[in-house]
C-alpha cells in the first residue's frame, strides 16, 4: 500500500484557505482590499481552492488538481513580491512548490487524463 500524504496535507491547507474566502473571513476581506482586487475575485478564488482541494483527494484528479492549484498560487506568489509581503511569500511559495511537485510527480497520470478526454 502506497502512503501518500501531501495531497491531504494540501486538501486541507485549500480548504481551509478557500473556505476563509468563501465565508468571507474579516482577514480575508482586508487582503483584497489592501491588494486592491476586487470582493468576486476573492470569492472566486476561494471556489477555486475548494475544486483543488476536492480534486487532490480524488485519485483519478490529484495530480492535475496539483498543478492547477499551483498554477493558482503563482498568482497568489505575485501579489506577495509586488506587496512586498515577504513571510507570507514564503508560505504562498512553499505550497506551490509542493503543488506543483504533487503535479509533477503525477504528470503520467495527467497524461492518461488527458489521453481520456482526448479520445
């Protein structure tokens, strides 16, 4: 039995993370507002980290789920240098280089997704 923990480590960070967005956490709120982006696109985003996060526990899904998310948390790395918000960069760093290993490590997998769909 293989034992693969960083997809549910990286479901629960999402989650939670989207789930912050989704319910409007006033920490939240203040971010995009100091960043200057607009209430529907932090909603968005949280809907975005709740379909990753759901996704990288369903194992046909995860690894695309991965690098989806990681693609999303370049976005999320930007904002962080432009804002020079540094400690947080490397959190929002972190997770995405974790991501996008978890995408990477299941590129195969993707692949025969894709293959799928294709067909």
């Amino acid at each position: 039995m293989k034992l693969n923990i960083l997809p549910g480590l990286l479901a629960i960070i999402f989650l939670l993370s989207g789930g912050a967005k989704l319910v409007s956490l006033p920490f939240e709120i203040e971010a995009f507002a100091r960043w200057g982006y607009p209430f529907w696109f932090m909603y968005l985003t949280g809907v975005l980290e709740v379909a990753g996060a759901i996704g990288l526990l369903l194992p046909r899904l995860s690894a695309l789920a991965g690098a989806c998310l990681a693609g999303l948390m370049v976005g999320a790395v930007l904002t962080h240098v432009i804002h020079a918000e540094w400690p947080m960069l490397v959190i929002a760093g972190s997770i995405m280089l974790l991501a996008a290993w978890h995408g990477w490590r299941g590129r195969e997998d993707i692949m025969q997704l894709l293959r799928g769909i294709k067909n």
